[in-house]
C-alpha cells in the first residue's frame, strides 16, 4: 500500500510537469513548427503528455479497478515511455555534467553571453532539470515493471460489460 501511495506522488508531480508543458505547448503553438528544434520539443512535451495521461489510464484501470486494459493503450504507452525515457537520460546526463562541471559551464557562458549570468539563476535551471529527469525515469522504469506485472489483464479488445 505504501508502494502505491509513493506512486501516486511521483505520478502526480509527473502529471504537474505534463500539464506545465501542455500550456507551453498551445501558448507557443504557432512558433514551435518554424524550426526543427521547435519541431523536436513539440514532439517530445506531445510525448511526455501522452505518456502521462496513458500511464493514469493504466494506474486506474488496472491498479486500482483491477480491469483490463487494451494492447493498444499498453502499446501507446510503451512507446511514449521511450521517448520520455530518453528525455530524462539526457536530461540527468547533461544537468549532471553541467554540475559537475559548474566552473567551466559558468566561464564558457560568459564568454558567449554579453553579461555574466549569475550563479543562482544557473543553479536555478539545471537544480530542477535535473530532479524532473530523475522523476520521471524513475517513473517510467516504475511503470514499465507494473506493465509487466499485470501483464495478464492486458487484453486484446476492451470487452463490454454486460
């Protein structure tokens, strides 16, 4: 029960970051798709929000209803899975190296900026990159272990009650 609650917690501050980016998503709609960058952080927020929405789905359906739950879906979120799973490596990866490495990242920025970036504002920006990447590889390695867990409840066709 414990596991469940801990769960609940990390689905929900992943549930928080897909809703944060949802609304960057539509205030920035129009601007996202006039680069590839652009291009290639809209399809990864799309993926961290479908990932996050089909992940509820699974919890409740198949968690907590004990029903099942269809290959489709099961499909859909693996794959999004995936993508989210890759964002949180690098993300953990790059905010880690730049920690690590914070003296140098903060004498290269001041070379390339025309003022100095303060410190805090750095830390401000690679302290929460790098605990977003944690919880939601954490996660995905969670809900991936669940699929497979419960994998006897995943059927072909939802079946109708009745």
């Amino acid at each position: 029960m414990k596991r469940q609650g801990l769960y609940r917690l990390i689905s929900s501050l992943v549930n928080s970051y897909a809703l944060l980016l949802a609304v960057g998503l539509v205030m920035s709609f129009f601007s996202l798709f006039s680069s590839a960058t652009g291009m290639l952080q809209a399809f990864i927020s799309i993926s961290t929000i479908l990932y996050a929405w089909y992940a509820n789905q699974f919890f409740v359906r198949v968690i907590v209803l004990k029903g099942p739950f269809t290959r489709r879906k099961k499909d859909l979120l693996q794959v999004n899975a995936i993508v989210v799973a890759i964002l949180s490596i690098v993300a953990v990866i790059c905010a880690g190296v730049c920690l690590i490495f914070f003296d140098l990242v903060k004498q290269v920025l001041a070379q390339k900026a025309e003022q100095d970036i303060p410190t805090k504002s750095l830390l401000m920006l690679l302290i929460p990159t790098l605990v977003i990447g944690l919880v939601l590889g954490i996660h995905v390695i969670w809900t991936i272990r669940l699929l497979r867990r419960h994998k006897g409840q995943i059927k072909d066709s939802e079946e109708e009650p009745g």
